[in-house]
C-alpha cells in the first residue's frame, strides 16, 4: 500500500514499554481521543484487529493497541509484525518507561506481582522485561519517561502527541429532563428551570413542546429567561475551561422542568446554541421529551 493511501487512512498507535509506567492511563487518554483501543493483544493479531475495525467502523478510525510482556511468548514477534507493514496503516510506536524506584513503588502500590516475576522479587522481573523490551524502545517513535509525572502530565504528553483539534476540544451535551423522572446521574451541571411561567398552563401551548416555536418564545423571550441563559453560558465557559486543563473533555449540563416537556426543552436548545456560538462544541439533547 502507497504512503499516500496510508496518510488517508486513520492512525495506528502501538503502546508498550515497562510494566507500571503507564500504559493502561495512556490507553485510556487514547481512547478519550477517539482511538479504538484493544488492551493485551498477541502481537500477531494486530493486523486483524485493524481490519475488523475497517470493516465496521471505515478506516479513518484510529485504533491503539497495548502489546507487552503479558503476550508470553507472543511478545517476541511484535517487531516483525510492525516491519511487516500488513495493517496498511500509518503506525506510531508509543514506549513508556521509568526508572527502577518508580516501578517498584507502583506496582508494590498496586499489589500486583510482574508478569515475569516467576516467583522471585519483583526487580528479577523488572530486568527481564527490559530485556526483552530494549530493542523496541530503539524502534519507538515517541518515548515518554513517567518516572517524574503524574497521572495529568502523563494524559497532557499523550494529548499533545496524538491529539487533534477536535479530540482535545471539551464536547458538551446539554440534556433536558423532568423533575419528575429523576436527575440524570451523569450530569456535571444541574439547572432548575421550574423558576420560569409553566406553558403547560396555557391551553394552546400545552400539547406543543419547546422545540416549537410558539412555547420556544413563551420561554426565552421572558427578562429572567435571558439573564439566566446570559449568566449560565457564561458559568459553563468557565467550568469547561477548568475542564480542559484537569483533562476532562466531556460534560453534561442537564437543564430541568417539571416535565421535560416545555420549559426545560426550549432553554436546552437555547442553551447549547449559545454555547456553539462561542466556540465551544455543544449539542442539545432531551431525555424526557414524548414521555407521559
């Protein structure tokens, strides 16, 4: 396959490196990126994976996957898996290391024994995984050393290695509800819309729901419907902003009313269209909507 049709196609990304280094947070910054990610696979079938993942996502998705010592055996072939070049794919080799120190105290944190500890101490496994392991850190294309950072610094070097505009953009979903079916149990931000003038109460709005323009402007076009919306927006900018700098790029803003019928639904979509207009990647939902 030419590098022109490989450069169309969506990245491939190969985590490895020393067990406790980090390669399940890696994994998991990847996949908050959008990557399709398999953990502990047999290097062999990497090219399978790969096209699975053509068939029933199309190429253009990105797909990691974490290879290491815990492949046995397997492990060995990994180099001439990736030379062999059979996923058709641009192909990044991720490595993460750190010193001796650091892995010991992590894993005895995590009160895991090595993969290749055999029964002895926890460094005898250690070394062995760096033997095995010394060549592909040569081969790799990125090589993070985690013995000084923490679980952020390790998402921000990844973020910055393999993140585009859009996957390091916060992704915020607006979702209405009613009061009277719950509080959805994912929500970042709850708002209480029961403060404004009820549609419902209005015979010629009551069947109608607030994505329709009549109750929409019953809604919004009130003083105290505005100076929330004003206010509000500006308080989601806020928190998105502290969002994106702890590493959280997904949030969800539920707006409620007694039913999620009329009020709640009109500020929802009032709400993440405000939020679109300024930048920020918002999309409205409504979780009660045509419930009775």
């Amino acid at each position: 396959m030419s590098p022109a049709h490989e450069k169309q196609r969506g990245e491939l990304v190969v985590v490895t490196g020393m067990t406790g280094a980090g390669r399940s947070t890696a994994a998991k910054e990847l996949e908050d990126l959008g990557f399709f990610v398999v953990d502990n696979l047999p290097p062999q079938l990497v090219p399978d994976v790969v096209r699975l993942v053509d068939e029933s996502q199309g190429n253009l998705q990105p797909v990691a996957v974490v290879v290491d010592v815990r492949s046995g055996s397997f492990f060995g072939s990994l180099q001439e898996v990736l030379a062999q070049g059979r996923t058709g794919r641009r192909t990044t080799l991720l490595f993460l290391e750190a010193n001796d120190d650091v892995l010991v105290r992590r894993q005895e944190a995590a009160r895991r024994p090595h993969p290749l500890q055999e029964g002895g101490r926890l460094l005898d496994g250690l070394q062995r995984e760096r033997a095995a392991i010394a060549s592909l850190r040569g081969d790799a294309d990125v090589v993070i050393d985690t013995s000084n950072l923490n679980v952020h610094q390790l998402t921000d070097k990844v973020a910055e290695a393999f993140g585009t505009e859009h996957t390091m953009s916060l992704k915020t979903t607006v979702v209405s509800f009613g009061f009277k079916y719950g509080i959805p149990v994912d929500a970042d931000l709850v708002a209480d819309m029961r403060f404004l003038p009820n549609p419902y109460w209005v015979p010629e709005l009551r069947h109608l729901s607030g994505r329709d323009s009549e109750v929409a402007a019953y809604v919004k076009e009130r003083p105290a419907a505005k100076e929330f919306v004003e206010q509000y927006v500006g308080l989601i900018e806020t928190v998105a902003e502290g969002y994106l700098r702890e590493g959280k790029r997904f949030m969800t803003v539920a707006i409620g009313c007694t039913g999620g019928k009329h009020r709640s639904v009109a500020m929802t979509e009032e709400i993440a269209a405000q939020l679109n207009a300024r930048g920020l990647d918002a999309r409205p939902m409504h979780r009660d909507l045509g419930r009775e």
